[in-house]
C-alpha cells in the first residue's frame, strides 16, 4: 500500500476535527498531539461523499478514572461528529466502554463495548443496528497491544470487501510486538494487507502510529 500526504500541512479534515475538539488534528497541524487528518485525507477524500457505514471503537472519554480518557477537558463524540461532517452521507456508529458518554442523534448511534472482553465485543456486534458490514472501522479505545489485539480479533469479521481497519496510537515500544503479530495474522486472514503508519511529528514522538489494515478480498 502507498499512500501521498504531507503531514506539514492541514486538510479540510484536520478543520472539520479541529472544530469538533477531537485529538487527530487541526488546522494548527504542527502543533496538533496527532495529525493523524493529513493522511486520513490522502486515502478518504475519493470516498468523502460515499455511503458508507463507518464505525469508531473509543469516543473519548472524560472519566480521568477510566484508562486512556481525554483528561477533564476532553469532548466526548468529537470525532464521530467530526466523521458525520466529513463523510455526509454516510452512516456513523461508536462505542465505548464509558456508558455514561453514550448518545446518539439522528447519524450517530453508540454502544456500550469492553474490547478486552470478547464477550462483550460479540454482544456489542450482535445489536441489530450493527448487522452489516464496514466500510471503515477505527479502533481508538484503549491504548495497549492486548487490547487491540483482541478487538481486531473479534471484529475485523465485521470489515466489507475493500475496506479499511485502522488501529490508532500504536506506542512506539510496541511497533515490534505488532510486526511479530501481524505476520501471524498474515497466515490467518490471506485476504488482508497490513502496513504499520510512522506519522513524522515534532511534537508526538510516541504514539503517532497507525497500523493500516485493508481488506483486498
């Protein structure tokens, strides 16, 4: 997979997220924790006005007693607003495990999900409303290799024909336990590319990694 972008410069996306508070860009993209929104531009834009099912794992908690939370000054749903901008057309859903930040509006649906608990993961995924399958699926939850691990596990059945699964800020003490994983994965699911993203930042140097995920099937 080979992807153009210039992670110096904003995008309409990195403002539409910036409006909305969320941590994967603004237009002060230098400056920005993530800028995440430079490449997420490069590989969207084409698809922008698709209708698309779109699904979002982490909607960003501001329980500072709930791990990998946004910190008291956190916008809960920024991101899925931000997706309903940018993608207007398309439908967005999310889960998280904070129920207390669960909403929904007229192209947002939420529900509750632990992904270090398959359980709780298949039950999510057995809601009526989340019967189909994704165009794109971003996992944005809790930060560690064995919780991604098991959310991609059990989800990634959930990802259609040509689509995308993305696992947001891989720490780069982790890159290696996901390099070892991915060539098991490899030999589990023929029909999916794997490409771990270092994002160039000056001012992330620690997590501003994606491991890229597309469905070639």
């Amino acid at each position: 997979m080979s992807y153009i972008y210039d992670e110096k410069i904003a995008t309409p996306l990195c403002e539409i997220m910036g409006n909305h508070n969320s941590d994967k860009g603004n237009v002060d993209i230098i400056n920005s924790h993530h800028n995440y929104t430079t490449f997420y531009y490069s590989i969207f834009k084409d698809i922008q006005y698709s209708y698309l099912k779109i699904f979002e794992l982490g909607i960003g908690t501001n329980n500072i007693n709930i791990p990998s939370n946004m910190g008291e000054n956190g916008t809960p749903g920024a991101s899925l607003y931000g997706w309903s901008d940018f993608f207007v057309n398309s439908k967005i859903f999310g889960a998280d495990i904070d129920s207390n930040i669960l909403f929904n509006t007229e192209k947002i649906k939420t529900f509750y999900c632990d992904q270090t608990n398959k359980d709780s993961i298949l039950n999510m995924w057995n809601n009526n409303e989340l019967n189909d399958e994704f165009d794109i699926i971003i996992e944005d939850g809790l930060h560690t290799f064995s919780a991604n691990v098991c959310f991609f596990e059990n989800s990634i059945h959930k990802l259609k024909k040509t689509g995308f699964y993305i696992i947001e800020d891989i720490n780069v003490n982790d890159i290696n336990l996901f390099h070892n994983k991915i060539e098991e994965w490899k030999l589990i699911y023929p029909n999916l590319l794997f490409e771990i993203i270092q994002i160039p930042s000056t001012k992330n140097i620690h997590d501003n990694n994606l491991l890229l995920i597309k469905n070639i099937e």
